[in-house]
C-alpha cells in the first residue's frame, strides 16, 4: 500500500459575525436569544459559516450558512441536508436539525443543530476509534433499511454514483499525464467497469454516501455522523467502500481491511465491489485534477490524496 500523509480537509470559513445581518436577526429571534459567543470549526470542506453558538440564556447551537457568492454549489448542497435530515428519525445519531433558514434563489441558507459534545476521530486513525466507527456504521445501515426517507428526499444510489471520472479522463489527454502507464493504457476497461457501478450500487439503504474523520464526532457513549446532503438510497456496503480510501489516506489500515468489518460488504458481489472502487478511483482522480473551485482551496489535494489509495486499491483487486 502506497504510504500518504494525513489531510485536514478545511473549507474557507465565515465568522458568525460576516453572515448577512438579516440572517443573524432572523435566527436570534427564532433562538430567543441573542449569541454570546461564536466559535468557527475548521474541519470540513463547506465553505461559510460552520461555528458552534453560545447564547446569553445558556442554550448552545451549531450553525451552518453560506450565501452564493462564496461557492454558486454549496447553497444547494445545503438544501438538500435539509430535505435529507428533516425526514431522518430521531433514534439516528444524527444531530437533530432544529431550524433553517432558505432565502430561494440567489439568497442565503442556514441550518441549526443541536450542539453535539464530542472530538473527530484522531488523526492519524487510532484502531480502537475506527472499530468504534465501523460498529456504529454497521448499526445505522440496519436502522437505516429500509430508507426511513418520504419518497422524493432523497435521490437513488444508482442515479448519484459517479460513473464517468475515467471516461472523461480518456477524453481529455491533457489530464492523463500524471496518471502511471497502467492506468493510460487501460482507460477502456476503466471505463467499462465504472460504468457498471450503477446497477452494482443497488439497494433500500439510506447510505450517508460521504463518511469521512471530519464528518464524524465521537462522544463517551456514542457516535454521530454529521452532514448528509448526499444521502441516497442503495446497497449498505457502498458507504464502506467509499469511505474507507479516506480512512487510509489519514493514517488508517488498508482499504480492503476496513471493508471487510462490514457484514453487507461480506455479503456483496465481488465484480459489483469492483465496479464500485474503480468508480470511487475515477471519481477521486477526475476531479482531483480539475482546479480548485471557489472557496475550498484545498479541496482537490484532498481528492488526489484519496485517488491515490482508490487506484492501488484497485490494481491489487484486479490482481
């Protein structure tokens, strides 16, 4: 397994301050309350305001917001958060969504949570943490299945998987060139097998389909997983296979070890896996090559750092 460095992924954050004085008024006056301190969050990759709030009657909040001017894609992504979580059941661990804030096109949108006390996973991974972390994910893929989710909230796995990071790739030469021979010869095969991740995907699982250290938080008795926008509705297993580049990338074991703590990934076709990480090593390398995009600087370095595990772990499935 190639060896990488740990990433913190960081967006470009807001202060609670440098929100739209409309927006604080409005989330004060549902709050009852005014904010008494605001604390940024660094970790993450949505740009805007992400700050833990503490009000002058004691309440504490966590809040995200982000106007169009910071990034044209992030207020969409947060509404469909809103779609997703407002439908999620309240014995998930989930923190529970308690008020938003759409302003519709061109305007604002924000999203208020409970306060969860808890740390990220350590970095890099502590193994008793990410046994933690895999114990709960297989408990929230059972509760999970069926998709609790009104029909509408969220979109099929087969729909949202990517599928074309190879192919696009292959046609366009001027972004192969950091590619090693193998994976330039064989572009074809690549994009035959991604292609095939849409049936492989499958399933009746609300999967949270972006599972990462800093989407995590770890309390004394529990684990949450935060933001959901890109929720779909497939095979339990994609979660893992998805995430676990991610987890090796940040100090963790190999993917294939990761995977295999999983009961739905024991269970699942081999070619169907296959398909699915050369779609995730597609993906990851596609757009890790493009440029950065507004207001997430280091967004495609984090990308890369994933592509680099998804494609060694690819070549070792392929043998």
């Amino acid at each position: 397994m190639v060896a990488i460095q740990p990433l913190a992924p960081q967006g470009a954050r807001l202060h609670y301050e440098q929100a739209p004085k409309r927006l604080r008024r409005a989330f004060e006056a549902w709050a009852g309350s005014p904010v008494s301190e605001a604390v940024t969050q660094p970790s993450g990759f949505s740009p805007g305001v992400a700050a833990r709030l503490r009000l002058e009657n004691g309440r504490r909040l966590f809040l995200k917001a982000v106007g169009p001017d910071i990034n044209p894609d992030s207020a969409g992504i947060h509404r469909r958060e809103i779609a997703v979580i407002s439908g999620m059941p309240e014995d998930v661990s989930a923190p529970r969504l308690l008020w938003s804030l759409d302003e519709g096109e061109g305007g604002w949108v924000a999203l208020a949570f409970e306060d969860i006390e808890g740390d990220h996973p350590r970095q890099p991974w502590d193994l008793r943490e990410l046994d933690r972390v895999l114990d709960a994910l297989v408990r929230l893929h059972n509760r999970l299945t069926p998709s609790p989710l009104p029909p509408g909230a969220a979109p099929r796995a087969s729909d949202a998987f990517p599928r074309t990071g190879w192919k696009n790739l292959r046609d366009d030469r001027h972004r192969q060139g950091f590619l090693a021979p193998w994976f330039r010869s064989n572009f074809d095969l690549l994009a035959d097998l991604e292609a095939q991740a849409r049936e492989a995907v499958e399933g009746e699982t609300l999967v949270h389909f972006d599972i990462r250290a800093d989407n995590i938080l770890l309390s004394p008795d529990r684990v949450w997983f935060l933001d959901w926008p890109h929720a779909c509705i497939g095979a339990a297993w994609v979660d893992v296979v998805v995430t676990a580049p991610s987890v090796t990338m940040q100090g963790g074991p190999p993917p294939e070890e990761i995977v295999a703590a999983h009961p739905a990934f024991r269970e699942a076709d081999p070619g169907h896996v296959t398909a699915v990480v050369a779609a995730t090593a597609g993906f990851f390398t596609e757009w890790g090559s493009r440029l950065p995009p507004p207001g997430l600087p280091n967004l495609r370095a984090f990308q890369e750092a994933q592509a680099t595990v998804a494609r060694d772990w690819l070549l070792r499935r392929l043998g």
